[in-house]
C-alpha cells in the first residue's frame, strides 16, 4: 500500500494542480483501491513453485520434479480435500495495510469438481471455513466464503481429466 501511495503522490506531483473535486479524490480511491485488488495472491500460484511476495522479499522457488506431488492431504485437513496434492503456492504479504495479506494454495485432486464443491460446502466444514455462496464460471466452480479468522476465501474448481484443478485463496479480515 505503501508503493502505491508513494506512486500516486509521484503522479500527482507531476500535474500542474493536484484533485481539488468530490470527483477526483472518488476517483483516486477507487485506482488505489484496484491497485491494491490486483497485488492479493489469486492467480499468482504457479504449478510447480512456492513464491513469496511482501514489502522488501520477491522468491520464487522451483520444486524439483522430484518432490513434486509428495504433499497429499489426509483425512483431517482442515482446506484440501482428501487426496488432494498441493502444487503450488503463492503467499502476498501487503505493508500492514488491513485485508492485504493473502495466499493462494493451488492442489489437484481425482475426482469431479462437483463432488470437491460438495466437500467445501459440507457442514462439517464450518469449524474451519463456511461458504456463502457457489456459482459457475465457463467449466468451472467458484465457492466464496469466510475463514475461522473472518478472512474471505475463494475456491476455484476447474476440471482436469477425470479429476479437479483447484484453486484456494485465504485473505486477512479486512
């Protein structure tokens, strides 16, 4: 959030009278506000990596072919399904700022979208996370919901082969 600020003031400084109307500070917000939307960690897991993104740290991490596909998720795994392999991770730490800090945790696992939306949805869930609402994307399954924490998640369930490419995202409480 720093960054972007710092950039703003920059920007401002370079025109000849900074935003003086309702208009323009609304509109200021709002830049910085998607600015800040598109630094969170969705999207940013990549197969195959561990990344880490914070004010000061930028990592990525190749995971040997190797090891690959050795992380499964029992029985009591509070996020993945069972079975599931984890394979990727991208964590996005933000400046302090409220709700920037946040991880994605991309996993396969073989069986259906369908039956993996179930999974999350179940009640048995909700000591850990509740999902509000589900909806379809093109082939895919989008779950929203809300962490132990009170953090948004987002979960989403694309079909691969005869199994499911998911994609889990965890926030910080706003």
């Amino acid at each position: 959030m720093r960054l972007v600020s710092i950039a703003a003031a920059a920007a401002l400084a370079g025109c000849d009278m900074p935003p003086s109307g309702e208009g323009e500070r609304r509109e200021a917000a709002n830049q910085m506000a998607a600015e800040r939307a598109r630094a969170g960690a969705e999207g940013k897991a990549e197969e195959g990596r561990i990344s880490i993104q914070t004010p000061g740290v930028d990592i990525a991490i190749n995971v040997p072919d190797s090891v690959r596909g050795r992380a499964h998720a029992n029985v009591r795994s509070e996020l993945l399904p069972p079975g599931s392999r984890a394979s990727g991770l991208h964590v996005q730490g933000s400046d302090g700022a409220a709700g920037g800090d946040s991880v994605e945790l991309r996993f396969a696992v073989d069986r259906p979208p369908a039956e993996i939306a179930a999974w999350y949805r179940d009640p048995a869930r909700a000591p850990n996370f509740t999902i509000a609402s589900a909806a379809r994307e093109g082939n895919a399954i989008v779950l929203a919901g809300t962490s132990r924490e009170g953090g948004p998640i987002h979960v989403r369930l694309m079909p691969r082969g005869s199994g499911t490419d998911g994609r889990l995202v965890s926030a910080d409480r706003d």
